[in-house]
C-alpha cells in the first residue's frame, strides 16, 4: 500500500501527528503565527470523539489542559511568544504536580508583542526558566515536516512517560511553510501511554510515590482512588508539607527524573561530524539554511558538517562536546542573541572556537549569511 | 532540476492561493517536490503578499526565494519591489491591468491582459489568481493542468469547479502565443 | 456518614482561624453532600489560592488544589474530562473576582455545569489582610491604610449578567438555609453562584472595628434579609439573601457532546 502523501503547513502537520499520538483534549486561544493549530483541532477534534475549546485567554488554556490531562486525557495546547510568557505560571504548576501535556510554541519576534507574523527563536531560555523555581524540562523542535510529525508525537509520548510537560518549540517559518508529509502508517511510530496504577479500589494508593526507576503510575483523577493534587511542595499523599525531608527529596525527584535521562530524551541529527573540520550547530528552520550551506560546500570537497539539534532541553552537553572534540571552529545558527551558542560554549572544552550566525530583525537567516560568517572566521573577510 | 518562483500582489488576490496550489499539485500529483514559504504583513486585505515556491526534483532545504527564475507581480508595489531580483534569463509575467512596466529587466517579460479578460468572460474577480496560474503553467510547463485541476476539485465545491476551469483555460489560451 | 467521614483527619489541624467562617462553609458543604446522597467518588473539587481554596485538602472528594485565580480554569479542563462528576469551585473573594475575574466571567457565560461557592471575607486573609474587590469604600485594610476608595462588585449582579444559570446569595449565619442553597446548587444542571458572606475577625473585622466573629455573625443577622422582604422595602441598605436566579440554559459540555455525536467519524475533506 503506498503511503498518504500531504502537501501542508507545518503547523498543520503538528495537529495531524497529535492527533496520530492520541490527543483527545485541546485548549487554546488565537495568537499568531500558531492560530492554524487552534482552528484545525476545532474541526478535527470532535470528529474524532476529542474535545476542544477556546478559552478566554492563554492562562485559562494552559490550566484546562492540566486539568482535562489529570483526568486521563492527552492534552495539548499552542500559542506563541506572548502567550508562551501568560501560560509560564501554570507550566510550573504541571512541573511540580507531574501532569503530562504538551505545549506548542510557534515563535516569533520578541518581546512583547515584538514582530507577530515574524520569525524568531528567541523563545529558547524561556522554555527552560520561564516559570519560576528551580525544574527540569523537555523542549523539542524540527526543522521539517516529517521531524515536526515525529518529534509532535515523541512530545506526547515523553510527556506521558515523564510525566512532565513538554514544550514545542517551533518558529514562524516551519508553522507556516508548506512541504510534503509523507503521513506514518498507524503504528509506525510507537505509541506510549501513561503508567497507571495498579493499586485496587480501596487500598491506599500513593500519588506521589515514585516507583525506584523514578516513575510515577497515575491513577485518574475522578476514578476509583481519591486523592490531592496541589502545586504546593507536597508528601507522596499529594498533601502539602513544609518538612525538609520532603521539600529535598520532591526537588530530586523532579529534576533527576529528567536530568538522569538525558541520553534517553536528548535528539539530535548528525551530517558529515567524522571528518568535519567545521561544525554548524542548528535547529528548527535555520538548520535548513545549515543544511544547504553544508550539501553546497561538501560538493565542493570542504569538510563541513552539521549538528542538528531536535531536543535543546535536557541539552545534550556531553553529545555536543564529544561530537564537536575534533572541530576546529563551531558555529551555532540560530534567531536570537546567541541562546543555544551560550549552552554550546560551556559544553565544549574551548569555547573561544565557538561563533554565532543569527538574525534577529524578523527575517530569515539566508545560506548566504552563514557562508559569509565562515569566511569571516576563516579570515577571508565577506 | 530546480526552480525558484515568486508570486506576488496583494492581500485578497489570491496570490497565495495560486502558489499553493501549483505546489501541492507538484507535489501530489507530478512525483515532484516543493516547497511553499509566504510572508506577510498584519493585514487580511491590502498590503503587500509574496509567496515563494521552490519546485525540484531533489530535497529543498532553504526554503525562501532570494533570485526567482519566474516572477509573477499582480500589482505595481510588487512589481517594483521584486522585479530587480528576477535572475538573468528568467521570466517575469505581469497583469496590465495592474502594473505598468517601467524599466527593463534582463528577462523575458510577458505582459498579458488577465483581469480585464476574466471580468470580459466570466465577470467574477473571484478567479483571477486561477486564470493568472493558467497563463503561469502554459509558460513554464512545471505542472500539468489536470495536475492543478485535480487540486482544485478537492478543495472547491463542486458548484465552483467549471469556472475554475473555464478561467484555467482562458489563461492558458492568453499565454499560449508566449510559449 | 458521619460529617467525619468525609474530613481527611491526616490533614487536620487546619489552617483556619479560631472564628474563621469558612469552617462553617466546609460543615455546611459536607450535609449539602450527604442530604443528596452523593458518593464521595462523584464529587470533584477543585480550588485556587487562598483560606478559602484550603478546603480542597480537608475534605475526601477527589481535591485539586491550584493556582491563585485559576481554578475555574482547570476545573474547565477536569469537568470536559469528566462531565459525569460533580464538579465543586471554593473560592475566596480575591481569588475568584479580582485575580480570577476573567475566568469566572466566562465559566458562567459558557453556563458549564458546576458550582462555584465564593466565601466573601471582603479581605485577601491569608497574606495578612490587604483590600480586595469586595472590601467596599471606605473600609481599612492594611494596603489601604488611609481608607479604601475601590468601589466594590456586587457578585450576585456579577454572576447574573455574565449569564449563570443559578445565582444565590448566603451567610455563616443562616446555616441552614446554605445547606438548602447549596444541595439546589450542586444539583442545578448549569454554571451555579453561591455567594456566602462568610466572616475575617482576624483581619476585615479588627481592621473595621466590627468586633469578634459572634458579632460579626450577628451583623449578617442583622444587616440582610430574605429576597423581596418587606423589611428591604423599609430598608434598602439591608443586604438580600436568598436565591436570585434559578434558569435552564443549553450546558456547554452537552451542547459540545452533541457536535461530537453529529460530526463523529467525519473525514477531512
């Protein structure tokens, strides 16, 4: 059988691998340039037995999911850089009470209101320390549509194994940029639901125990074991606690069950690292324009390679220092100030060989001004 | 094989559209690959739209237009904003209705009359842009008709589906002594 | 059961002032409860930041504690999830008109089925006594130290036009009287508003000079009045109790399952 073949907005194509991971719950508000997520869950959702709504605004969107996911369902919401920043507190409160769901942030320029049919990655730092306290987090983006399909779905199913949300950090130019998806047959990709108790009715279950391998089974909420679920540091009875002891081993736990996983959750694509004596660091959209500089260069017999990175939260420090050992510059491509680039010079052992290409005027970055980066540092001038 | 098209007017004309749909028959309907990028201003109506379309038969990864080989300009905003990018040799196609060329460009400009003539033989602005892809797909052969016909039919009520095609052949008629 | 039975001992003792009127809310509840016949499994509550949202804790329903402003928000999400179960909203009057006044606005525009109970103390108590939109003019608290000049909100009229179906009005003193309110709330098919009007010795009534709770609790005697009382008619500054609206309206969950039940199984065109 030959496989479906689409020709779609990328943020379309998110809404059809949520759908393929099982999304049953969606709510969120319209913002640019991630609306076309809110408008064709609305349409898909019902027809698929799911439920949509549109709440009054980014903060009621974000709360809805936690509460709709603490009730067994998959849960999604979108939004952009505004929004992304109203929704940070109820982020934390998913961190802290462990509920799984996915948050899709289409970026564009900032801050504020910033450039909103505009490109930008500038959102990278406030999906990791956007909502206050100490945490760990898992952020995740692509830079085409069959990554945007894998990595939506990977979202739900790490969001359900870690019980975490997970963020979605997308930009302007992959939402909105058609391409062809060739669409996964159902079970292609693997599909994880969340662990569930297996404590009976009325027997003491224990919300928030984790198991020895750090997980957590759920029970949901509603069903047959009643209990608390506060954003208070809280006891393994989801009580809340003011004792050292637990407020300790509650910070641990949140952290390390993501911290400790690193290898596990951490992605990233590697072209032409053996050999390569220059490294472009990407992700999202401007790893394309990475990705033609580098075919372009490699025709040519200049060893470039690049490193696409598809998780940047838990960073891969330790994958991004031992593939980078050997390189003789490093060049990190990104919209924004240098976010990731920050993170790459403290893994790597020299950071001085480390470079930053961007753009941060709201247009795209252009295999142009890259080449003209590397001759720069190459000390060939523009 | 690889080529670069910008479509550009304005909000409204169905600039966009046309774009799309020449890609995803690209796509869908000719074994080829593409890739669609559009950037716009805040407003739904008015102001200045361009879409780029990359069509190849190999893997496009950068996915913006800074040189087309074709240019399509439906107004005159557009017309002097991307007629200097157009790449020697390539093809520029105007409406008259809309621009009025003002310099030479090192390419070959095709100046038809598209809107005057769908409002002389349909008298619905409505499928301007479909007659405009029309003349497009006549002077560069990227796309069969029936490829976009095919398109068309699976997003248009089929109560729309004749004039879409009677504007697509009024625009292939109009470009064919161009070829 | 015994009152007990529904109370979470582990969690005691609670937070709650000697005086506090939420305790009384909270016994109040627990008979609304049992006189309806309720399983604790059939009941869902969910509660924002604040003394009031603290009941959540104390009482065995399946309890979710949230975010200040917010519970109305994610009992949304929990009621879509779960339309079956009775979903039960204490909240302060800061939590639920000032930093929670869109959400609640909205929950009763939607008339989405469950019951928001709004514990009015006129004072934000748990962070020591600050004004909040039902504190009124003129009275002292410790952000308005010269005299509050906020005009207040009148929650019932709040709650009627933004389009609950059901809108009440109580007190810690008519105890008896919120039980009833609040069996016909919990059972109303419908966004329901009960406002109780429920005393701060602590820091409203030290503020204002309004004495201790029992005197407190004896102003509400006083100072309100069954609806259409001829008493009001003779004294328009005494509060009305009593409830103000009881109305059947499309319930957003079983409006949304039935565009599931008619467009189920459509495929994109």
């Amino acid at each position: 059988m030959t496989k479906q073949i689409l020709f779609l907005q990328g943020n379309d194509v998110c809404v059809e691998a949520a759908i393929y991971a099982g999304v049953n719950f969606f709510a969120g508000y319209p913002i640019t340039p991630a609306t076309e997520i809110v408008e064709r869950l609305a349409e898909q959702l019902p027809r698929k037995g799911g439920k949509f709504i549109q709440m009054e605004d980014e903060i009621a969107s974000m709360c809805a999911i936690i509460g709709a996911s603490l009730t067994g369902m998959k849960s999604m919401t979108a939004t952009s850089g505004p929004g992304f920043s109203l929704k940070q507190e109820a982020i934390g409160y998913a961190v802290m009470a462990e509920i799984p769901c996915v948050i899709v942030n289409v970026q564009r320029g900032g801050p504020s209101t910033g450039m909103p049919t505009c490109v930008s990655q500038g959102d990278v730092m406030q999906a990791r320390w956007g909502t206050h306290g100490d945490h760990a987090i898992i952020t995740m983006t692509a830079s085409n549509h069959q990554d945007v399909f894998a990595t939506t779905v990977e979202a739900f199913n790490l969001a359900e194994t870690y019980r975490t949300p997970v963020i979605l950090l997308f930009d302007e130019v992959i939402g909105h940029m058609r391409e062809r998806l060739i669409m996964p047959e159902p079970g292609e990709i693997p599909l994880i639901e969340r662990l569930r108790t297996s404590v009976k009715e009325g027997t003491d279950y224990h919300p928030y125990l984790p198991r020895d391998d750090g997980r957590l089974p759920m029970s949901d909420f509603g069903g047959v074991h009643r209990f608390n679920v506060t954003g208070l540091v809280h006891d393994m009875w989801g009580f809340p606690s003011n004792n050292p002891n637990i407020a300790h081993g509650l910070m641990r736990h949140l952290v390390d069950k993501i911290e400790n996983h690193v290898s596990e959750i951490a992605k990233v694509k590697e072209y032409y690292l053996d050999d390569a004596d220059g490294i472009l660091i990407s992700y999202g959209s401007p790893a394309r324009s990475a990705r033609h500089v580098v075919e372009n260069r490699r025709k040519r017999g200049i060893r470039l390679g690049l490193l696409e990175l598809q998780t940047l939260w838990p960073f891969p420090a330790e994958k991004v220092r031992d593939l980078c050992s050997k390189a003789k510059y490093i060049l990190v491509v990104e919209l924004n100030m240098g976010q990731i680039m920050q993170e790459v010079k403290k893994a790597v052992e020299d950071p001085g060989k480390v470079f930053l290409a961007n753009k941060i005027d709201g247009t795209f970055i252009s295999p142009t001004d890259i080449r003209n980066i590397i001759r720069l540092i190459q000390g060939k001038g523009v | 094989m690889r080529t670069r098209i910008i479509f550009s007017g304005s909000g409204g004309q169905g600039v966009v559209t046309a774009s799309i749909i020449l890609a995803e028959a690209a796509v869908l309907h000719e074994g080829l690959n593409a890739v669609q990028a559009q950037s716009y201003g805040p407003e739904a109506r008015g102001g200045a739209t361009r879409s780029d379309v990359i069509i190849s038969d190999t893997d496009i990864h950068f996915p913006k237009v800074n040189h087309p080989n074709m240019l399509v300009c439906l107004t005159q905003e557009a017309y002097n904003t991307f007629s200097g990018l157009i790449r020697p040799g390539g093809l520029l196609l105007i409406d008259r209705h809309y621009v009025k060329p003002e310099k030479k460009v090192d390419a070959r400009q095709v100046e038809l009359d598209i809107y005057k003539t769908i409002m002389k033989e349909i008298g619905k602005p409505i499928v301007f842009n479909i007659c405009m892809l029309g003349a497009f797909i006549t002077l560069t052969p990227l796309v069969k008709p029936e490829s976009i016909i095919k398109v068309l039919a699976k997003q248009i009520p089929s109560d729309f589906m004749a004039m879409n095609e009677q504007a697509l052949q009024i625009g292939q008629r109009m470009a064919e002594a161009y070829k | 059961m015994a009152v007990r039975d529904y109370i979470r001992e582990r969690f005691m003792p609670h937070i709650w002032c000697p005086g506090c009127g939420h305790g009384i809310v909270m016994n109040t509840l627990i008979r609304a409860v049992e006189n309806l016949g309720l399983r604790k499994n059939d009941i869902i509550m969910v509660s924002g930041i604040g003394c009031s949202a603290r009941i959540t804790g104390y009482l065995d329903f399946h309890t979710l504690h949230t975010l200040h402003g917010r519970a109305l928000a994610f009992a949304t999400g929990v009621k879509l999830g779960r339309p079956d179960l009775h979903i039960i909203v204490p909240m302060g009057d800061g939590d639920a008109t000032a930093i929670g006044g869109n959400h609640f606005i909205h929950a009763a525009r939607r008339n989405i089925d469950m019951t928001a109970i709004i514990m009015n103390n006129r004072i934000y108590g748990m962070t020591g006594g600050q004004y909040s939109p039902l504190s009124g003019y003129g009275r002292m608290a410790t952000t308005a130290p010269y005299g509050n000049i906020d005009q207040a909100f009148d929650i019932v009229e709040l709650a009627w036009s933004a389009g609950a179906t059901f809108v009440a009005r109580t007190t810690t003193y008519h105890a008896h009287d919120m039980v009833t309110i609040l069996e016909k709330a919990i059972v109303h098919k419908g966004f329901s508003v009960v406002e109780v009007l429920s005393q701060c010795p602590t820091y409203y009534g030290r503020k204002n000079k309004l004495g201790d709770a029992v005197e407190m609790m004896k102003s509400y005697q006083k100072g309100t009045t069954p609806i259409g009382s001829n008493a009001k008619k003779q004294n328009p500054d005494l509060v009305e109790r009593g409830i103000f609206v009881q109305e059947e309206k499309p319930e957003y969950c079983t409006e949304y399952e039935k565009i599931i039940q008619k467009v189920k199984g459509e495929k994109q065109r």
